[in-house]
C-alpha cells in the first residue's frame, strides 16, 4: 500500500526541528573534543568541512570520535594533494594573471597552512602520549613490580631490533636525545659482532648503537666502548 506523499512531507516537517537540534547537539560534542583533546584535527570546524562533521555517528565513545575525525582528516589531506597536483598541471602560459589560478593557489595556501598547524599538533600530542606512558611504566605497577624493560624500549625503541626493521614512526627517539634521529643505522641490544655497520669481534650488547658515516666511531655499550675506523656510533 502506498504511503500518501502529503503525509510523508508532514511527518518530515514536524521532525525536522528535532533532527536539526540533534545535529547541532552532536556537532557541538565534536567541536568540544576537537578543542579540548584533539586540537589536530582543527581545520575540520571550517565552514566547509561541516557537511563532513555530520556524516559522524553520535553518541560515539571519545575512542570512536577520533577514529571518525582521523578518517575525515585523512579525505581532507587527500582533497588537498589532488588540488595542488591540479594547480601543478595547469599549462604557465594560461596562469598568468588568471583570477582562477591564483584564487586555486590562495585556497591551497591557506589549507597548507592549517595541515601544518595540525600536523604540529599532533607531533605534540604524539609526544605528550609517549611520555605519560614512559612515566607510568617507569612506576611501581600494582603487583608490585616494575615494567619489564622490553616494555619501556617499545616507547623508545624495541629491543633486539635495527633501524633498517622498524618504522621511522615507531622510534621515539628524541626521549633520548633529538640527535638519536641523524643516523646510518641503529641497533638496540645487538651483539656488536653482529652488526653489520661495524667490524668488531665483541659480545657488548649496547642499549641504543648508533652509526654515523663518519671516520671514528665509538659504542656506548652497558659493558665498554668498541672502536672502528668505518662509522661513528654512540
């Protein structure tokens, strides 16, 4: 049976006022979460990306919500890659005092801008994480007993492990020393013998071994120093 088209329009008009309220109410949790946890995600309350922010489910755990946003984020990077790949290709000779070229290359501009205020952010709320989980590790836990040590170089990094094996976004290095980051190769509780960017006949297993293209080398080890010509390590 057919439902009358009059009554459907009834019907929507008379919940229309509650699904907008609904929305402005999930909007205004996920503008809070943005300001107060997720400042990464910032760029996504522009005017533009508000069509976006309602495709959201609500009533989403705060662990969920940042799932969503980190997908939303993700679309808008990729929207701004094809944008500059577009401006890229256009031909030199018809940009040239072209209104819509240089209104294309302002829009990209200013979208540059935010991404980078948001990758900063989260570089920063990256690091912030990385260190409360280094303190509470580093904590008596309830049985009584510290974190294994394997626990606490997973937040650095892992043990028994190159540089060459784990991903540049896995190395928290900079807990250490910024400098960590500047290397040929690094190896965490390696025998010195073993590694491939030294020739050393030794057992020492060091922390962290970092080589270094340079002349003279020397390992920090918890055992001594080894030394080579071919890289520099500490």
């Amino acid at each position: 049976m057919a439902i009358n088209t009059e009554a459907v329009e009834a019907l929507r008009d008379v919940a229309e006022p509650h699904r907008a309220a609904n929305d402005l109410v999930r909007l205004d949790v996920i503008e809070t979460y943005i300001t107060q946890h997720a400042p990464q995600y910032r760029i996504q309350l522009r005017p533009q990306y508000r069509e976006r922010l309602a495709c959201i489910p609500a009533n989403l755990s705060k662990e969920q919500l940042d799932i969503e946003l980190f997908k939303v984020q993700k679309d808008i990077e990729l929207d701004h890659r094809q944008r500059a790949a577009s401006i890229r290709a256009m031909p030199l000779g018809s940009t040239s005092g072209c209104d819509e070229y240089a209104a294309l290359y302002r829009h990209y501009l200013d979208e540059e801008n935010e991404l980078g205020k948001a990758a900063l952010a989260r570089y920063v709320v990256h690091r912030r994480t990385i260190l409360e989980m280094l303190e509470n590790a580093l904590k008596v836990q309830d049985t009584g007993a510290y974190a294994r040590e394997d626990l606490i170089h997973s937040l650095i990094f892992p043990m028994r492990t190159t540089s060459d094996e784990v991903d540049f976004a896995r190395q928290n290095l900079w807990v250490v020393d910024e400098r960590l980051a500047y290397h040929t190769h690094l190896a965490s509780d390696l025998p010195m013998s073993r590694l491939t960017a030294i020739d050393v006949d030794s057992r020492d297993e060091p922390d962290l071994a970092r080589f270094r293209s340079t002349p003279t080398s020397c390992a920090v080890s918890r055992r001594g120093c080894a030394r080579s010509p071919r890289t520099t390590t500490s």
